[in-house]
C-alpha cells in the first residue's frame, strides 16, 4: 500500500517537475514576438536583398566590376544624339540606356562592395531579408524597365549609328587622302613645267640640221 502511494506521489512531483518552467513564464512577460505580423528593428548598416533605382543609373558598370562573385550583369547601348534620356537626382547627364541590369541574389555573398563605387547612389542594401523561393532562377531580379522588344531596337539603333559613323569617318579619311594626292600631283605638274624651258633649249639645240653646223 505504501508502495502505491509513493508511486503517485513520485508521478505528480515529476510531473511538477518537468512544468516547473512553464508554470514560472505564467507570471513573466511573453519574450517572443508574433512573427511575421511583428519583427524585430534591423540594424542600421544591414546587408540584406539588394535594390536599384533605376532613375539614377547611368550604366557606368562600376558596380559589376566591384562584385567579387560576378552575381551583377548589366548591358547598354548608347544613345542616339536626338535622344534626351534626362538627368539623375544627383545631376549626373544620362547618355546610356541600360537595356538590361540584373542581379542573382543567389550568388549574392552580401559584401556591400557593389554599394560604394556607384557615383548616382542608386545601389544600394535593404531592409528585405526574406526572399526564399522554391525555384532559383526567381533568385534573379531584373531591374531593367525596358521591354525585350524595346532593348533590341535601342542595341539596333546604337549598332545602327556606329556603323554610320564608322562609314562617314572612313568617307571623310578617303576624301583627305584624295585631297592630298591631288595636291602631290598638282605640285609634281608645277615642279616639270618649271623644269621644261631648258630642256626644250637642249631640244632645239640637238635638232640643228647637220648642213649647218658643216657651213659654220
């Protein structure tokens, strides 16, 4: 009988026991936060998910090549001279369209390093740390606000106005070389009608008939 008693008594003092921790956080204030509906300050100088405004790139490239990982792909096309592409916040002339800018935030080893050489400010860390998903290539964010269609003709449109300005140098460099030729030959005709009075003279006097130099 005794042994009976014990034994639940041994089952409730466990028990109690095991609830110790539990029944003491009754009486404390709740340490844990309602996540996501609340979330905790981010710190200041956070390296989270990567952001550009596209308003104030100008396509300088700096930030691709200051990436340690290569997780930066940007592509441009130059403007047309009737085109205006307008200013950046910070003054800066924009003469580049930017026909693609994308970043694999799954290469993406958070270094910050892309942030400080961009001179218009318009890379930059955000406060965003969640950004899983179930398929990596929606790791890759596409920054561009160009269309497909529309990035293809500016590249046309640069290519287009290369290649114009490519034949109109090479136009102008063989006119020049015309110029110059003709200005070679012209002086080349001066200098043999100058040259041509004394050999004329040599002429006439190789052409004496024989008679005469005999009569003299």
């Amino acid at each position: 009988m005794t042994t009976y008693f014990k034994d639940i008594y041994d089952g409730v003092a466990t028990a109690l026991i095991g609830m110790r921790v539990t029944l003491g956080h009754l009486f404390k204030k709740n340490v844990t936060i309602q996540y996501p509906d609340v979330k905790h300050d981010i710190p200041e100088r956070v390296r989270n998910r990567l952001y550009v405004n596209m308003d104030d790139c100008i396509g300088c490239d700096q930030c691709a090549k200051a990436c340690p990982v290569n997780c930066i792909t940007i592509e441009t096309a130059k403007a047309l001279p009737d085109e205006e592409l307008g200013e950046t916040s910070t003054g800066n002339r924009k003469r580049l369209w930017v026909t693609q800018f994308d970043i694999d935030i799954g290469k993406c080893c958070y270094c910050g390093l892309c942030v400080y050489p961009c001179p218009t400010y318009c890379i930059f860390m955000t406060p965003s740390f969640e950004f899983t998903e179930y398929n990596r290539e929606d790791l890759i964010y596409h920054f561009a606000t160009l269309t497909p269609e529309e990035a293809a003709e500016k590249k046309a449109n640069a290519e287009r106005h290369k290649a114009e300005q490519a034949a109109k140098k090479q136009a102008a460099l063989a006119a020049k070389k015309k110029a110059e030729e003709k200005k070679q030959a012209e002086e080349a005709a001066k200098a043999g009608g100058a040259d041509s009075p004394d050999e004329s003279k040599k002429a006439e006097g190789n052409d004496t008939p024989d008679e005469e130099k005999n009569t003299d």
